[in-house]
C-alpha cells in the first residue's frame, strides 16, 4: 500500500461515525416517506420552513458559489494561476447542489412532483425561477466535472469535447448561479411584516449574492485545508494567499453594504439594543464579517496557514448563522413561538453533510481532481523551488 493510499483511510472513528449516521438517517427515511413530515419534524403552518431549508438548501446553494467566481476568473479573465482550484471546487460545487436537491426531497411535501416547475410555467414566480436555475446550474456543473471522468477513463476525443465547451458552459453557470443566488433572498421579499428589521431590505437579494460570493472564497481556503489534512494534497500557498485577499475584499464590499443598508433603513438601533435577535444578529455580524475581515488585512495572517483557515472558518460559520437568522430567527416574533428542530431533522442534515464527505473522499482517490505531484527532482538536475503546500505553517515573503 502507497504511502498515499495509507494517508486517504480514514481512522475508524469517522468511518464508524458515517455507517451510524447512514443507518440513522435511513431509519428516518424510511419513517419520513411513509408517515409524512409531521411524523419526523417539527413543522407546521407557521413554520412551514426549517432546518432542511435554512441549512441543507440556503447554506449549501451559498456554500458552494465558490465554483463560478473561480471559473469565470481562470476561462473569462484568463487568470491562469487559479486553474488548480478548478476542478475540486466544481467537485464541492457539483456535491453541494446535488445534496440540496436531495435535501429538497426530504422538505418538500410531495416529492414526487419536483419536476412539475420544469413542465408548468410561472414565470412570475420566484420559486419557479430558482428551479429552473437550480436545476440547469447542476446540469451545467455535471458537464463541467465531466471532463475529469472522461480523462479518467481515457476517452480523448469526448475530452477535447468538453475541453471545448468549457467557456461557454463557464458563461452559462455563472448567469445561472447569479442569478438563483440572488433569487434566494427574494423568497424573503413576500414578507416584510413578519422578517425582523435586521434581516428584511429590498436589498436583501443583492445580501445573499454577495455573502455567497464571500462564503464561496472562504469554503475554498476551507476544503484545501481539509484535503490537505486526509489526503495530503491541499492547494499551494500562493494561490491561497490570493483567495486570501479575494476574500477580505468581498468580505469588505459585503460589511460595508450591509452596515450601509441597516443605516439607511434606520436599523442600527435594533442591532444595538436588547433580545435575541440582536444578539444572533451581533454573533453573524462579528463572526462572519467584523473579526475575520480584521484578520484578513494583515498580510502575515493571509501567509500563516492556520490563521488563514481560523478566518475562513469564521466566514463559513458566520455565513450559516445568517442564512438561519433569515429563514428562522428572524421569523420567530411574528410567528409568535420558537421553531426548534427534532432529532429527525438534525440526523438527516447530518447525514447530506456526511455523505457530502465521503463522496469528495472518493472522488479525490479515484479521479484526477488535484493536479499531480511533482516527480522528484534527481541528483545533479536544478530545480525551481516549489510553491509551499498547504501543510506548511507560513509562505515565506
């Protein structure tokens, strides 16, 4: 066994801990599908949206934008030094949409009619242009992906294919992505009495465009993190660098817009005095933006690996709490109670997030989703020196 091979196994905590997370999760499947959702869920008329869609479908269409703002700098303005991001952001991109729609499966009532926006048309609908877009955003990312099947499995020609269609499909994903991104926060838009004032603004579809465009940049330095712990192939640190201060700017159009936003509307009071929704409000905006941002600016953060990844983390985690503070915190005055998620809920998110896991675990042993190591350079051969990996502390100025 390669020392590659020996570095991808899992230690059997996480392996037993994805088996028991599959066999719970199926249990409550099986319950789910037979005895609907109020037999799983703490659902109902006033809370018709929870967990499933807060975190499986908000957090993961957002968490994955990371896909077209790199495809649509390295194919449409030919910044050539990111093409080793491409393909596992794709992948994560590519998991992450295909895990919402399942999660979709679990929150819609009736399932099996998910392709009835697809066939009936109402375009003044927002759910409906979310669907369409959803839906051909995962067929764009499928035929961007599979381009490294293909090489995978030796297929030239279909390679050259796809190599060729790659810039337009680029094009497409990000109008498509842009587009669905922004339309999420529209959803919000049907409720301007009952969405707390911290979270309700017209803007609030240029918000979610723009918080995932930050959480995208950070979700990148996350994964390259992650991989370079089980995989041993986490992205160089130039490039990381440059993630780095892509996204302490978009963190800082996105704070200043929003802090602009609340002032404008008079809404900064409310953030400011007492109650929960000020406090969850206080958390997502210093976890997410104020402290991570703080650290961004600092070149010898953006150098140090793991301050790099401590402030993505930040973003990640920030950028959760607020799709949560949208879809549920924010609707709980109105509402007139607090919704809290069954065991049920938790166990089936956990799972999508498990099986999320696994699947990139996967797809990195078995298809050429890193670009390939180097080969050792020879005695007596010069040799350029190497980028620093991920696994290093800190990039040498």
């Amino acid at each position: 066994m390669s020392s590659a091979e020996r570095r991808f196994r899992l230690p059997g905590f996480w392996t037993g801990l994805l088996f028991l997370l599959l066999a719970a999760g199926a249990v409550v499947t099986v319950v789910r599908f037979t005895q609907g959702l109020g037999s799983v869920t703490n659902l109902s008329d006033r809370f018709p949206w929870g967990l499933w869609v807060g975190f499986d479908i908000l957090c993961g269409v957002g968490l994955a934008a990371g896909a077209f703002t790199i495809t649509t700098g390295v194919y449409v303005f030919n910044l050539k030094r990111f093409k080793p991001i491409v393909r596992p952001t794709v992948l994560t991109a590519f998991l992450g949409y295909t895990l919402v729609v399942m999660g979709l499966m679990y929150d819609l009532g009736r399932p099996w009619n998910i392709w009835h926006p697809l066939v009936m048309w109402n375009p003044r609908s927002v759910m409906f242009e979310v669907s369409w877009c959803v839906t051909l955003y995962l067929t764009v990312l499928a035929l961007e992906f599979s381009g490294v099947v293909l090489e995978r499995i030796g297929w030239t020609r279909a390679v050259a294919v796809q190599r060729a269609a790659t810039p337009f499909l680029v094009i497409a994903g990000a109008i498509l992505s842009t587009l669905h991104q922004s339309s999420l926060g529209a959803f919000y838009l049907i409720v301007p009495g009952k969405l707390h004032e911290l979270w309700y603004t017209p803007m609030l579809p240029v918000m979610f465009f723009l918080s995932a465009v930050a959480a995208g940049f950070a979700m990148i330095v996350v994964e390259s993190r992650l991989s370079a712990r089980a995989f041993g192939r986490g992205l160089e640190m130039p490039l990381l660098m440059s993630i780095g201060r892509a996204l302490a700017v978009a963190l800082g159009v996105y704070g200043a817009f929003r802090l602009y936003d609340l002032a404008s509307r008079g809404a900064l009071r409310a953030a400011l005095g007492p109650g929960r929704e000020a406090a969850l409000f206080q958390i997502e905006l210093a976890l997410g933006v104020i402290l991570p941002l703080a650290l961004l600016v600092w070149p010898a953060v953006r150098r140090n690996t793991h301050r790099l990844y401590a402030a993505a983390l930040m973003v990640v985690v920030g950028f959760v709490v607020n799709r949560l503070n949208v879809s549920i915190t924010g609707l709980e005055g109105a509402q007139g109670g607090h919704y809290v998620p069954t065991v049920a809920e938790g166990i089936v998110t956990l799972m999508l997030v498990g099986i999320g896991f696994a699947a990139f675990a996967l797809a990195v042993r078995y298809l050429p989703v890193f670009p390939p190591l180097e080969e050792p350079v020879r005695r007596g051969e010069a040799s350029a020196p190497a980028a620093l990996p991920l696994a290093t502390g800190a990039a040498r100025t």
